[in-house]
C-alpha cells in the first residue's frame, strides 16, 4: 500500500492541478495537505479515491490494468479484481477501440503528454456507459510508472443534453408549423433566447438582439411599454396580449404578441415568454375594411347588406335619411319592411335567385317609414367568403322620384311637338350632324312626294339622297347646311327650286 500512496500521492497533485475540473472542498482541501505533507497515510488516500466522484485507472503502455479505484464499483458495476490485470481494450466499444489505441500508443512515446476524450466503456450489466476522460502519460515518473486516466461517468449528463436538444429541435419545428415567433425575456427586458424559423421579421438579427435591452431596439418609448407588461406578467404571473407595428428589412409589419410567465426550476426565478404572430395581412384587410365602410356610409347612394335571409346586417347614412328610419329599427329587420305592397309578388322573389346567379337590376316601389312611397332603382350584387360560399347580398338603390318627374315631364312635351309638327301647313324635316334623320311631319313627305317604299324602309341615307335628288342645286343646298351646322345661332330662310 506504501507504493500505492506514492503513486496517489504523485497522481493525485496533477488532478487537483487540472482547471478543467470542477473539484469538491474535501478534494482541494486533500490536496492542499497532500503538498504540504510528502508522507501521507495511507488511510487518507484511500479515502479520497474511495469517495471521488471520478474514478482513477492507470495503466501500461499497451493498456494494461495496473490499478482500478475502489468507486469504479459505484460507477460501472465492476470490482477492482474484474479489472486489475485486464487488457482495458476489452472493455471498450469495438467502434472507438481502433483509435483509442491509437491515441495511447502515440501517447506513451511523449513524457507528460495529456489527453481529453469520451469514449463508451462495458458495464458490469452488460450495459453502456459513456465516459468522459482525461489521460496523462507519467510511465518516466518513477513514483507512477504508468497512463493516469482520470474517467467520469457522464452517460445521465448526456442524454439530458440530448433531450435538451431534441425538445429544442421539436420547439423549433413547433414554432416552425405554427409561423410564430418566441422571445425569452428577463425581468429587465433583455432578449435571452429567439426561436424563429424567418429572421427576415426581426428588427435585427437573432444573434444581435441576444443581450441587448428591449429598449435598446425599440426604442424608449415602446420599450418602455414592452418593459412595463413583461415585470406586470412577472409580478401577478397573469398573461399580457398586445398589438404592435415594428420596422424591419422588408418595412413596416404589424405583430400580435402573448406575454406569459416562464417559471425556473426553482419556481422562484422567473422569465417571460413573448408569442408573437405576423398579422400584418389582417391589419391591411381590416384598414381597407374600415375605408370601405366608410365609403358606403358616405357616398350618396343607398347602400344595405343582408343576410342570405334577407335580414338586414348593414344600411349606410344615406338610406336611414331617405327611408326615415333609424339604424337600429332596420338592423335584423326583414329587408321586406322597405317594400310596397304595390310591387308583384314575382318581382319581389326573383331578386335573391337573380343575385346569387351574378346580380340583379330593375325598378322596384319603396316605402319610408311614415308609409310615403316613391320609385327605386335597385342593383344587387353577392358577397362571398374565402371558400367562394355566398354569405351576404348587396344593394345599391337611388331614388328615381325626380327621373320619373323628368321623364313624365320630357313625353308631355314630345307629344306637344308632335302634335305641332302634324298641324302645321310647313313641311319640317329634323337631320343632326351625323346626317341621321331625327323627325319629319306628313306635310313634308307630301311636300317632297316621298315615296312609300321610302319612308316604311326606314333608310336615312335613302331618304336623304331622294330629297337632294329633287333639287336643281344640290351642292348649294348642302354647302349651306353645313354653314348653319358651323353657326348654330343663326337662321337661314332660302328658296329651293325643284328639278
């Protein structure tokens, strides 16, 4: 055992020199002993390498046992006795064996030469362990004479890094399906982790925002807003939802975010998640919604929407003032309560089939609210959804009181001139400028003796050609006519002469 504490004594002050590893207090505190003290006792080595939490082999340069610790038991299932003496090739991967052996074999012809690497080594269950290693060639050092290989097992710490990875791989592919983004933010606003599948919608990218302050990207003002919601979520743990618009490479986007609280493994410190969704299609669609349903409550025409029942669900400004009604007495009211009993049946049900084919257009008599009636001229037209299924109807109405007016107004007066046309003993033919024959009186075909097959032929050109015909000067004729065309304020009184 005296040579056992000497080669302890000598191994154990180049462990506790390794930076790389994370010691215990009862090991530095060992060690610190053991550089004072060069005659240690045996029992206090035996301690220490019974209780490390690594496991120490030496070996011979063609990797031989020399020595196991006592705690490989703990670790790997094996005695000292199943290994001492061993080859340590044995025990190893056949896929890691090859260049295991090679790392010792390249090692043990360099003093003092040292290397880290992880191999999968044989339980005593038949299982495999994976393990961390660092091996250090002290075969000239009188007091070892062999490899010091320093082992932890670290096979838990690795499938926990793996399952780490694979959740973060599956959030990923998560955030990926669902086009969200998710931000990691501590209680002072810094940004400490970003999924994203598109970093194109991030003000800047992902490894530039990690570690700054949300105020320092946004700005003061909305990072101070941003700030205040993430210490509320963190301090009464209720989620925040908020809208807001930020400017990235490809302009200005609008995003809907969720704020919630991420408790830490010791349910003490906490973190906030931001779940942010690009909603900029539907914040467009909502302005260009809310432009139109300004325009059709401002344009002068009498607009209302209905539901495939015929139900009312919208009217504009314009009809309220021209019916009499107010918006809330039309609103799920039957469309019907505008119409006159006057209109046909017929009429009536053939305008929801016609606008479901493409549309509907006519006349039809409406009544206000205080029972007035008056002429419309309606249009109507379907609203669809997305999946092309009507969902709406409609209908854009004027009322045509005046027009009737005109037009009653317009056949009294024609018939005035007709009636004058026919009594009078001249002979008047109306020609506008394209040469079309606008009217004539009886006393003009008589006049001109126009024959019959003429007139029923309805032939301007015809007409028009037979009546020059008849004239000793034609080009005179149509010379002057076309001057009164170039002078429309003046009047002409000419003598024609016939043939």
């Amino acid at each position: 055992m005296n040579h056992i504490a000497r080669i302890w004594s000598r191994t154990i002050d180049w462990i506790l020199s390794m930076r790389s590893r994370a010691l215990s207090p009862f090991q530095r505190s060992a060690g610190a002993l053991n550089t004072s003290d060069q005659s240690p006792k045996t029992e206090f080595y035996q301690t220490l390498i019974e209780n490390a939490t690594d496991f120490i082999t030496i070996l011979d340069k063609y990797g031989t046992v020399l020595y196991e610790s006592p705690s490989v038991m703990r670790f790997l299932g094996h005695s000292e006795a199943d290994l001492v003496g061993k080859n340590i090739f044995e025990f190893l991967h056949p896929e890691e064996t090859e260049g295991i052996r090679k790392l010792l074999s390249e090692g043990t012809q360099i003093p003092n030469f040292t290397v880290d690497f992880e191999c999968r080594f044989l339980r005593g269950d038949g299982s495999w362990r994976l393990l961390e290693v660092t091996a250090k060639n002290l075969l000239s050092d009188q007091s070892v004479r062999g490899v010091v290989v320093n082992s932890r097992d670290i096979t838990d710490r690795r499938r926990a890094e793996d399952e780490l990875r694979n959740s973060e791989v599956r959030l990923r592919s998560l955030i990926r399906s669902t086009d969200e983004i998710v931000f990691e933010f501590d209680e002072d606003g810094v940004y400490l982790n970003i999924w994203t599948d598109d970093e194109s919608l991030l003000a800047l990218p992902r490894e530039q925002l990690l570690g700054k302050k949300i105020r320092e990207v946004l700005g003061e003002g909305p990072g101070r807003a941003f700030l205040n919601l993430i210490r509320n979520v963190l301090k009464t743990g209720h989620p925040e939802s908020i809208e807001y618009p930020l400017d990235v490479v490809g302009g200005r986007r609008w995003f809907s975010g969720h704020f919630s609280a991420i408790p830490g493994p010791d349910s003490t410190r906490k973190t906030v998640r931001l779940q942010a969704r690009d909603v900029t299609s539907r914040k467009l669609e909502e302005e260009v919604r809310q432009r139109l349903a300004y325009a059709l409550r401002s344009i002068n025409e009498c607009v209302s929407i209905t539901d495939m029942q015929d139900q009312v669900l919208f009217v504009n400004e314009a009809f309220t003032k021209t019916y009499g009604f107010r918006e809330n007495e039309l609103i799920g009211r039957h469309i019907g309560i505008v119409r006159s009993a006057k209109n046909s049946p017929g009429l009536t049900r053939q305008i929801l089939p016609a606008t479901i084919q493409g549309g509907w257009e006519g006349e039809l008599i409406n009544r206000r609210k205080d029972g007035t009636e008056f002429p419309i001229h309606l249009s109507t037209n379907i609203i669809r959804d997305e999946a092309g299924t009507p969902v709406a109807l409609i209908g854009v109405s004027t009322d045509i009181t005046a027009r009737r007016q005109a037009e009653m107004d317009l056949r009294h007066t024609l018939s005035l001139l007709t009636g004058t046309l026919e009594s009078t003993a001249d002979g008047i033919l109306v020609v506008d400028r394209n040469g079309q024959v606008s009217s004539y009186n009886e006393k003009f075909l008589e006049l001109w003796r126009i024959p019959e097959e003429i007139k029923d032929s309805g032939d301007d050109s015809r007409l028009l050609t037979y009546v020059v015909g008849q004239l000793k000067d034609p080009e005179g004729f149509q010379a002057r006519v076309s001057e009164l065309y170039a002078h429309p304020d003046e009047e002409g009184h000419d003598v024609l002469e016939f043939k």
